[in-house]
C-alpha cells in the first residue's frame, strides 16, 4: 500500500482506540453500527460527533536509484456541536497518530498545524446547526 491510500491507515489506527470509536459510533435506522469518519464532507442529516478526513498532499522524494521516501498530508476535520468535546476529541485524535508506525504500513505521523473554525450543518430535518471544528494537519513519512 502507498501514502496515496494513507487515509485507510489512519482510520484503522483511529478505530482501534476505543475511546475515539465510541465517539464515532452510529446506528442507522436499521439498526447497523457505522463509524462517522467521513471522506471530505459530510452528508446532510449526518448526526453526532464525526471527523472528516482529506489526503492534501502526496510527494515523492527520489534519488537515483528511485524513490527515496514517500510523505504526503492530510487534513482531519474533527466535528462537535460542543467546543470542548471537540478539544477532547481532538486531542485523543493526535494522541493516536503522532508516533512511529510499523502497521498498517511502516510511517511516522507528525502533527503540523492546527486551527479552528464553525460551520452550520442542517441535520435531517433541515434545521441548521452550529457545529465546532478542530482541524488537525498531520504529515506522514
């Protein structure tokens, strides 16, 4: 597997932590357990805390006798509709990846950056909510 599939190990290592997978947890109208960690936006009418995640960047350091390190960035959005459980979130999110990884694949995760932001999302009736967000750039090697 390469960096350019990163967000399929960020989100096995993400739902290993059971702390971090109660938080995500959902059950749908038929009764099956999914995880809201989503591909780059979120679906209307998603409920509950989730985390959005988006590959950003993908390099290739080469050297002459080919690839030399692959690293890329990725961007987590870490969504509440209370601050400080997204702080809380959040920090168990960087607690998780900021190490050295021998599986799924051989990498090290460093947290980069970080900010915060609002956003209105409308939940299944079309009611629009205030939502808090973490945003947490991490940079893999």
């Amino acid at each position: 597997m390469s960096k350019l599939s990163i967000t399929d190990a960020i989100r096995t290592i993400l739902l290993d932590n059971e702390d971090i997978a109660n938080r995500l947890r959902h059950t749908d109208n038929n009764g099956d357990i999914t995880y809201n960690f989503l591909p780059l936006y979120a679906p209307d009418g998603t409920t509950g805390d989730f985390i959005l995640f988006k590959r950003d960047k993908f390099d290739l350091e080469r050297s002459k006798m080919g690839i030399a390190q692959e690293k890329c960035e990725i961007i987590l959005n870490v969504v509440c509709s209370d601050y400080e459980d997204g702080q809380q979130l959040a920090e168990l999110v960087y607690q998780a990846l900021e190490h050295h990884f021998t599986s799924p694949l051989d990498m090290t995760v460093e947290l980069s950056d970080s900010s915060e932001d609002v956003a209105t999302i409308k939940d299944t009736s079309g009611t629009a909510a205030v939502r808090y967000v973490q945003i947490l750039y991490f940079t893999i090697k």
